[in-house]
C-alpha cells in the first residue's frame, strides 16, 4: 500500500524505571491512507496517549523511542534534523492535545497564539492579511472574529477545543492526532466540536488519528479502529466491523463494560485490573483477565492476524463465538 | 413521619450568579428510589446536592429535613440527619488524608456516631461494610490511599457512607474519575445498597447513560432550572423538553448506525434573557419563552416538562417534584390526583 499518508512500523517507546524498562509501546504498526480517520483507543494506560506523542517524536527522557519507523508521505521522521522535525509538527503533523484549557497560554490573546504559531514556521504576512488569515481560521471552526482579541480565560471550555483545532490546522497538515480533545466537554458540547473537526478534516483533506476511551465517540467519528493494550494492537478493523462484530475478547468487554443508551441491563465491568506494564503477565497480556483465556494464552503471546476484511486480530481464540 | 428531606422553592445565588432556581422536590421515605441529575456543566446539579446536603444554605427557599428547617435544627437533630443523608463526592483522591491509613475514613464515622461498642465490633461491622461493595477487607484494611486504585478508594466511600445505614445517599459525579470498566463495578454497588437496604440516592451525573442504566426517575437540569423530570426510561425514549431532545440526541452510540449528522452542528448556546433559558438555542422558541421562565407543566403521571409547549397540562401542584419521582417497584406509585386537580 504505496497510498498511505503515515506508515508506522513497529513501533516501540521504553520508559526507564528504577526497576527496569517498561516497555509502553510495544511493536505498533498501522497505516493511515489520505483522509482517513483512525482511531485509537483502551482504557488509561494502556500506551494510547504514548503513541501519540512518539508519532510526532515528542517523548520526553526518561521516556525514549527505542525502535520502528514512522514516515510521514514517504519520508522517514527519524532521519529529520531536529529543526526539520520542528517545521514538520503542526505543518505536517498538527496535535490537538488533552485539555485544551491547559495548552493554551494563559496571559496571551488567542489571535497573538495562532499568529505564533504561523511566524514559528515561518509564515510572514503583513498584518492586514495575517489578520485577515486569523479571522478566516476562527470563522473555520465555528467562533467569531472577535475572539482573536480575547483571552483563553474569556472562553467556554468548547471554544477553547475549537481554538486549538484552528491552530492545529493553521498550516494544512497533512495529519492531525486529536487527544481525548473532547473529555472535558458535556456531550452538547463534545457533538459540536467534533462535526467541526469533522467537517475541517474533510476539507483539508488531512487524515485523523482520533484516541481515546469512549468507544461511543470512536463509532460515531472514525472509520477504522484500532484498540490497544499494555502497550500493542490487539485488534484493528473497519469501525462498523468493530462495534457489531469483535473479535478480541477485550474488545468486546470494553464495548459491553460502556453502558448505553440502547440496552438496559446489568452493568458489566471488566473483571481486574489493567496489568502494570512493568510486569506484564507472560503469554497474552490479557489473558488473566480474559474469559476465553486457556493454557496456551499463558505460554504463547498471540501475533496480529488477518481475521475478515481489512482486520487484524491478536488472540489465539479470535474465531470463538462469545 | 415519611418524609425524609424537602426542598422549598429553594434558590442559590452567589454573588449576580443564579446556580439553583425555585427548585422543590421531596424525598419520601416509603418510596426509596435513585434519581439522577443531569445536566451539563455550570447547570447547578453540584449545588442542588450541596443545598441537599445541607452544605449551602439557599439563598431563599428552605430544606426541610423531617419537617425541620436545616437551618434551626438543633444538635441532636443535626447528628441525625449527618447520620442519615450521607455525601459521596466526585474526587476519590480528595477525600483522604494521604498520612492515614484508609481505616481512618472508616472509623472516624463509627466512633462519631457510637456505632460500636467494642474493638470487636467496630472490625466487625468495617468488614461487613466493605464486603457490602464487593472488596475484601483482608486486601483494603491497613493500606495507605496511594496503595490502592481509585476504583476501590471510591469503593470505599461508598461502605464509609453504608456504615451509617444512611436513608439517603448524594452521590455528585461518583464515577467521572473512575476508568469505564471500574464504573460498571461501582454503579452496580450503589445500585444493590437501594436494593437491599432501600437507600434513596441522588445521582448527580453528567452522563445520561450510566443515569439511564441505574435510576428510576432523572431531573435535567438546564441553567440552574429544572428542564424535565420523571420516569427514566420515558425521558430517554420519549424526551419532551427540546434540551433533553439535543442532549438524547448528543450521546455518541457504539452502533454501527452512526445518530450524529454530519452537518448539524447543533446551535452554540446564547446569553440567557429574562425568560426560558434555553431559549437562545431552542429550534421552537415562541413569544411566551422571551417573557418568563416556563414553569413545570404536568405533562403525565411520572413527568413534569419546564416548556410552554405542553402548556396545555396544568401546572405542577406546589412545583414539587417528588410528586412525579416513581419509587422502586411496589412502591406507592406518584399520585395522579394531586397533578389533576387543576383539569
């Protein structure tokens, strides 16, 4: 698949710990094709957030990428200067971070933040169209002009949300990954910023990469999902293969542990805990929380196979019927 | 005496900021049930459980709790009802003294309130507590909060609220920081303390699904108002009020039929005027909703609607909510008489 706008390949992140390695990336791979939107998601971590940052080489000591590739159209991330991998965040990959509250500066006008973030990468206007370019992008995203002179404070949570996605996408980027960029709005909210971000995405023609936890917003938003745990995919498919059909065990816990507007019946969680990374289980890392788990769950680790159309499925057991 | 805690026109204001307008409800004992408040952030559901609570005093209005003013209650009445009306908040990681051992939450509670009178005793009933919520006291006792995850310090204070055989829990936003797959697990607990022990619970939530999957009755809240209310399963399938409509229609399902429109980008809210808060948003807003706030219309037995669209239905009898708030089956059902006097 030459098409594809990013291409991981095995990707791996360690963090140092006194008590060794911890491996929160483990052998990630998956494609993105030009204006797709992927998702990612699992419970908290589970290495979502991680990989978000390692697409963009952002993971910070004692955090370190030791391993795969990540090329962005073709061209290879880790063999960029520092300064060219700079240029190429939000040019060419835009992050929509967790808690817009947080990422924006606090003592300085949101239209001075974009106008930032253009001069970084080196967009010089005069101040007539660079206005003219500030108002055009808030308009994009659904705020008013006169936002540009207000400050972060002055704004709604949502408003906050779209004014980092008018950031995110100042430059075009080609792929734009969005951090849970919704968790802190109430569901009105949440729906309106992502049909923006929706509607952005289409015409830029950008692919996303949405992660989260609320599978319900990954139905509603991406076209293919992939779930991830202790740090691998178990599980990637067409997002409506998903949500009927799962073939994971922990996939299907997930979808049925989210109560639901559609069925009213017990509340199921997952039995256990999450797994601690740095000591993860041997076999399948699910296994000790999994119904299905057997004797080889505990010796062998399932590969990612094709299971159905244009899935991929890590479990020995895919094929059983819940 | 059936009627455990009233809430009389009660408003809260702070400073030129309405948080809780004209709310009354009451809470009657014979008919335990788990009502769940919803609404989006800002819509005052966090201060109905304080003014509940007796946390905030209203600005105007009153709680009555037995028939007393919260205010004027003397001090054995006052034990009574902190024994009686129990608080389980938002934050599991708030509530305890990181020095502590976790047993310090469970015992403060226990000697406060004499509910001992040995060691013994004291182990005993900590013990069955904790078990009530499905943990082992064995894996719990003796343990530091940092030792334990947030699912079972929540867990925890949910048995530090059963120690005290309670009447009535409010819960604001037990869950929103709990992970999805450890919300089931605490829901379900709170669920089974009603069942067995017919513990009334306010459920203060923003989330309509875990509110449509535990309670018998949910208030929806809109700016400080009370939007809708009544039976859970016909607010979520038969919403009246054009809020709880946008709000139904919100929630991302996990189907592979996909509710969100691709170009609705829902109306962004407005400033409030003098009347219907929700007018600025609402797709059928008439002259009336500009003048005054609606009242709550009767639109059934279990529902009352604050929208000038089922003005047809007379109005709440006393505004009192509880008059709509089904109980748990074999409960006195809400009493249509009282709703109809005016046709």
């Amino acid at each position: 698949m030459s098409g594809a706008v990013l291409e991981v390949t095995d990707l791996c992140v360690s963090y140092a710990h006194p008590l060794g390695l911890v491996r929160a990336v483990d052998g990630v791979s998956f494609r993105l094709a030009p204006g797709e939107r992927f998702g990612l998601a699992g419970e908290s971590g589970c290495g979502k957030s991680t990989m978000a940052l390692a697409i963009l080489r952002m993971i910070r000591p004692p955090g370190r990428i030791d391993g795969g590739s990540v090329r962005l159209d073709g061209v290879e991330l880790s063999s960029l200067s520092r300064e060219a991998m700079r240029q190429l965040r939000l040019a060419g990959i835009a992050l929509v971070p967790q808690g817009s509250m947080n990422s924006l500066n606090p003592v300085m006008r949101i239209g001075r933040q974009i106008e930032d973030a253009l001069a970084n990468h080196g967009v010089a206007l005069p101040r007539k169209a660079l206005n003219a370019r500030i108002a055009d992008l808030l308009s994009t995203v659904g705020l008013r002009g006169e936002v540009a002179a207000m400050y972060p404070h002055e704004l709604s949570g949502g408003m906050k949300q779209r004014a980092c996605i008018a950031i995110a996408i100042c430059l075009s980027p080609r792929v734009i990954i969005a951090d849970e960029p919704t968790s802190a709005l109430d569901v009105v909210v949440q729906r309106q910023v992502m049909e923006t971000l929706a509607r952005v995405q289409r015409d830029l023609g950008a692919a996303v990469i949405l992660v989260g936890h609320d599978m319900g917003l990954m139905a509603q938003f991406v076209d293919r999902l992939g779930i991830m745990y202790a740090g691998r995919l178990v599980e990637v498919a067409p997002v409506g293969t998903m949500v009927t059909a799962p073939r994971h065990p922990y996939t299907r816990a997930l979808i049925s542990s989210l109560p639901s507007l559609d069925r009213k019946g017990e509340l199921q969680g997952i039995p256990g805990l999450a797994p601690l990374l740095r000591d993860l289980p041997p076999g399948c890392a699910f296994h000790p929380r999994c119904p299905l788990a057997a004797e080889r769950c505990r010796r062998e680790a399932p590969a990612l196979r094709t299971a159905g159309e244009a899935a991929v499925v890590a479990c020995h057991f895919a094929e059983t019927a819940p | 005496m059936t009627e455990l805690l009233r809430a009389e026109h009660a408003t809260k204001t702070f400073g030129p900021l309405t948080a809780l307008s004209d709310l009354s409800l009451t809470i009657d004992e014979r008919r335990p049930a788990i009502t769940a408040v919803v609404g989006e952030s800002g819509s005052g559901k966090t201060t109905l459980a304080r003014v509940l609570l007796g946390l905030e005093m209203p600005s105007s209005g009153r709680v009555l709790y037995r028939g007393k003013d919260l205010r004027t209650l003397g001090t054995e009445a006052r034990m009574t009802f902190r024994r009686e009306v129990q608080a389980i908040f938002q934050d599991p990681y708030e509530v305890y003294n990181p020095f502590y051992r976790v047993d310090h939450v469970l015992l403060t509670p226990v000697r406060k309130f004499r509910l001992a009178m040995s060691a013994a005793q004291r182990r005993a009933l900590i013990e069955a507590a904790l078990r009530a919520v499905g943990l082992q006291p064995e894996e719990i006792l003796g343990r530091f909060p940092h030792q334990l995850s947030g699912g079972q310090r929540q867990r925890i204070m949910v048995a530090r609220a059963l120690l005290l055989r309670p009447k009535l829990i409010v819960a604001d936003e037990p869950v929103s920081m709990v992970d999805a797959s450890l919300r089931a697990t605490i829901l379900t607990s709170l669920r089974t303390l009603h069942e067995e022990l017919g513990i009334s619970i306010v459920y203060i939530t923003h989330d309509l699904a875990t509110a449509y999957q535990i309670s018998h009755n949910i208030l929806v809240m809109y700016r400080a108002r009370v939007a809708e209310a009544g039976a859970t399963d016909g607010i979520v399938t038969r919403p009246e009020h054009p809020y709880t409509r946008l709000l139904i229609a919100s929630i991302p399902r996990v189907s592979s039929e996909r509710n969100w429109g691709a170009a609705a980008e829902a109306a962004a809210a407005g400033p409030g005027g003098a009347g219907c808060a929700f007018m600025g948003r609402c797709p059928e807003g008439g002259a009336a909703c500009a003048a005054t706030p609606p009242p709550l219309f009767r639109t059934a037995v279990d529902r009352a609607v604050a929208c000038y669209r089922y003005r047809e239905a007379p109005e709440l009898a006393g505004a009192d909510l509880g008059e709509v708030l089904i109980g748990r089956p074999g409960a006195p059902p809400p009493d249509p008489a009282k709703g109809r006097e005016a046709l």
